[in-house]
C-alpha cells in the first residue's frame, strides 16, 4: 500500500465551458469530495491557449497558456477538455508517461487514437477514463465495462446526439423544414455555427467506435464506422414516416454479425426509421438515448441528457473520484479489454429492413413493375401503401431484412422504370410501424 496522503494535484487542460463546470464543482464541493475520495482534490493550474479571454468560474491565479509545463509540476490527475486530436493527444501522452492518470471527454481521439493512450496508460500503470466522451451525464461506458462485463451484448443502438435529435424532433413537431429546424437548433445553443460534425454524423460516429469496442471487446475506430447524416431528410420523409407509424432518428448502432459462419462486428450511424412504439421514439429534443441488447440481461436503456457543461462535468467528476480513489490504494481500474479482436465488417454484413418512397405514376400495373424490381434483386416486400389521388401516386414501401447491396441496385433499377417519376426516399428501419 501507498503512504497515506492528504491531497492531490489536479490539473485541467482547457478551460472551455465543461472546464469552467469542472473546476468550480472541485473548487465548490471540496469538503465532500474529499470525504468520498479519503483525500483532497487541489486544482494547481488550468491550461488554456488563451489568457485574455474570461474565464468565468476560474480563479486567474489558476490560469496559464503553457499546459505543458503544468505536467512537469507532477500531478496526480489531469483532465483534458481541449478537444480535437491535437495538441490534446501530446498532451495526454506527456501525462500518461509522466505517471498521471488522464480523465478526458475527447471521443475524437479515443475513436481514433484510442489503443495507443490505452497502452501508454498501462505501461505506467495508471487509470485513464473516458465515461464523458459518450453521452454527457448518463452512466453509460462503465456500466458496458464492468456492470455488463459478464453477459454477452449483441446489439448497442442509440441517440447519441442531442443537436440532430434536437432537429428531428422539431421536423416532426411542427413540419418544419431541416434548414429552419436547424436555425432553431442555433438560436438555443444546441448547435454550433459550424454544425458539420454534428449534422453529417461524424459526432455520433466517434460515439459509436468507442461504444463498440467496449460492447465487444474488439479495437473499433473512427475510420471503421460507416456514416450518413440528416442534411437529406426532408419535411416530407419526417410526414411520410409518421403516416406508416415510425419517427426518424439518427441512430449509432453497433451490432454483433454472424458471417461465414464467424462473428465480426458492424458499426454504423444513419438516419433510421423507429417504430413509435419504441422507447428509444420517445427520445426527444437535445436528449440521449442508449439501448442494449445482451443474453443475460435482456434489453437495458440508458437515457439523460446528453451534452451541456453541467451534465458533461458530472462525468467528468465521477471518473475523477474512481481514479483519485485507485490513486490513494495504489490500484488501477479496467483497461482496454480488446482480446476478441472481432473483424469489423462492412455495412453490407448486417442485414437490414429498408422504407422506400416513391412517387410513380397512377395507372393500372404499377404496383406490379415496382414489385418486380425488387424481386429481381432480391429485396423482400413487406408491406406497401398507395396515396394520392390523378395522375400521380406516392407509394411507401417497406422491406423485410435485406442486404445493402440488394437494395441499392433495386433503387436503382427503379430510377429506371418509366412508371416511377422519383424516388423520395430510402431509408433503413427498425422493428414494425403499424
């Protein structure tokens, strides 16, 4: 055992809005943290790029625009809430090496450089934890770590993005167009002048590697995900999928595939059609949402608000008590668990159902070509629904489980057909409408 200690330094890097949360929690429930922890939190510094810019919550004396001589002071934790890859990554390496343990909310760089940092961190034996890098103040990667770490998961689906879900709920509540859904997203704070990253998917994207790696003990990084965003869902997607009894949403899903008759993993973010007799339907506006699938323990949900500097800084400090905690006795928590080394698999392994819009033209034999198209590539009907009234027709048509690749070439075929004047939509589903 350690000699006993009264106090450790904590360093922060970044002093952002989640930053500013965290050192005020540590500066204004110190006398409980201490007690949960059985030593005293002490900020010594906090790292920024920019001292001139206020720092609201941060005490000036605390402040400096050279984080890297801030880990040679020797802390005993550091937390980096900078973002982006770099100098985040550097800096995190130069903790770890120099015996720190490292709590970050980065989910770019643990998507991306993940295993590196895991092995640095086990090489000087210290803790490094993430659980504010997926889904802001819901417990969710410890419970996939440790709580479910003897049960078999199949699938992790979830809403992983407060902004796109913010959008989607505001289509489906008041037809409103992405465009003016995304200025009302804006307006509130839920997006970002630049809304790339959250809009395009790539957000969700790094949510979903990390939340993969952990469901399946298997090395599953940014580059393996594939991604589409919500930019292409229009006003009239969000009505014709409410007609058939879904709402969309923009789900990371991770599932565990049998191909060849060996398991591998696909991972996925995509808009998709929920049935709304979902739970994960009833995940409205900025909030998150988690659903896990396991042998043992059936289907779980993890739900809460998913961004914001509070609910961010609240796992922030739930990982600094676990590693303040390890720090004291010596001890380090759960690493990197990557010994199935599952092979990632392409979109196409992970059989999919599939709601194809259409608009054709009303005439006797239609509903026949179209049904043709799909059995001439081996897409299964499920059901379809005609509406409209003269010369034209929608028809909204929803798949059995299929391939992508069959159903891109009936897509296909169908922008062909003479009788079929556009094809609306096409987008993947879970589960059943009404």
């Amino acid at each position: 055992m350690p000699a006993p200690r009264d106090q450790l330094a904590v360093v922060v890097l970044g002093g952002g809005t989640v930053g500013a949360q965290v050192v005020r929690l540590l500066e204004e429930q110190s006398d409980d943290l201490a007690a949960r922890v059985g030593a005293r939190l002490v900020v010594t510094g906090v790292g920024v790029r920019d001292l001139a810019k206020p720092r609201p919550g941060i005490r000036p004396e605390l402040l400096s625009d050279d984080p890297a001589a801030l880990l040679d002071t020797g802390p005993d934790l550091v937390i980096e809430l900078m973002g982006g890859i770099e100098p985040a990554r550097e800096l995190i390496m130069r903790a770890l090496k120099g015996g720190a343990s490292v709590i970050t909310a980065n989910k770019a760089l643990i998507a991306t450089e993940g295993a590196a940092l895991h092995a640095a961190a086990l090489e000087a034996g210290v803790d490094l934890y993430y659980e504010a890098a997926v889904a802001g103040a819901i417990p969710l990667l410890r419970p996939l770590r440790e709580s479910l770490a003897g049960d078999r998961i199949r699938k992790v689906l979830g809403i992983v993005n407060g902004t796109t879900n913010y959008i989607l709920t505001q289509m489906e509540a008041t037809g409103a167009s992405f465009d003016e859904a995304l200025a009302a997203a804006q307006a509130l704070g839920y997006a970002e002048a630049d809304p790339t990253s959250d809009v395009e998917g790539l957000d969700a994207a790094a949510k979903a590697a990390i939340l993969a790696s952990l469901a399946f003990h298997t090395r599953v990084t940014l580059e393996d995900v594939s991604v589409e965003g919500i930019t292409s869902v229009d006003a009239d997607d969000v009505a014709a999928a409410r007609e058939m009894g879904f709402d969309i949403k923009l789900l990371a899903v991770a599932d565990l595939v049998e191909s060849g008759g060996a398991p591998g993993v696909c991972v996925r973010v995509h808009p998709t059609l929920v049935p709304r007799t979902h739970p994960l339907a009833g995940v409205r506006d900025a909030f998150n949402a988690v659903f896990v699938e396991a042998d043992a323990a059936g289907q779980v949900m993890f739900y809460g608000r998913g961004a914001g500097g509070a609910p961010t800084a609240s796992a922030v400090l739930g990982d600094i008590v676990t590693a303040a905690r390890n720090r004291l006795t010596g001890s380090t928590g759960p690493g990197e668990s990557s010994y199935a080394m599952l092979p990632v698999l392409p979109l196409d392994a992970a059989p999919t159902a599939y709601f194809v819009h259409l608009r054709v033209v009303d005439q006797p034999g239609v509903l026949a070509t179209v049904a043709g198209a799909f059995a001439d590539h081996g897409a299964s009907i499920r059901s379809m629904t005609q509406k409209g009234e003269g010369d034209q027709a929608e028809l909204m048509i929803l798949t059995h489980p299929g391939r992508e690749a069959e159903l891109a070439a009936t897509v296909t075929s169908l922008r062909t057909l003479p009788s079929v004047d556009e094809v609306l939509g096409v987008m993947r589903v879970i589960g059943e409408g009404r």
